[in-house]
C-alpha cells in the first residue's frame, strides 16, 4: 500500500523572490501536484479509496480508479496484441 505522505519539493525562483512548495504526483495520471503549507494533501485532491493513492482534484471528481500502472500494461499489452497480428 503506498505511503500517504508528500514525495517532492520544488523552489521557483522569480523576480519576486524564491518559491518554496511540497509536492506529489497523482496516482492516476502524473501529475504534479502543489500543496500549500500545512495543507493536508488530501484536500490538494483526494486519497483513492480503491488504490490509496493519493491524487489530483481532476482525478478526484472523475470518481474511478484507473492508476497510471495499470493504463501501462493496458497499452504494452496492446502493443504486444499488434505485433502478434502482424
């Protein structure tokens, strides 16, 4: 069961000073994820019930679970199905 803690830190430097942020990737779809200050990352998005990942607010208002590992082995397997074929 993956760990429902932060993963990444980001510093953005600009004209108006240096950015500092936590950070996660979305279980569902990578992508990164900002969390402000003693912000629970849950509320950044949500915590999949089905595959306890923690993810985006996109992914969260879709309702399905669909991780990225899985959306992987469905297009290796499709690839592997196309090359059989040919």
């Amino acid at each position: 069961m993956p760990s429902q803690r932060l993963t990444g830190y980001c510093r953005v430097s600009g004209p108006d000073g240096v950015e500092e942020f936590e950070t996660f990737t979305c279980a569902h779809d990578q992508r990164i994820v900002r969390v402000s200050k003693r912000a629970d990352p849950a509320s950044c998005g949500g915590v999949c019930k089905m595959c306890m990942g923690l993810i985006c607010s996109k992914c969260a208002a879709s309702g399905k679970c669909d991780p990225f590992e899985k959306k992987l082995e469905r297009e290796e397997a499709a690839d592997r199905f196309r090359r059989a074929v040919r």
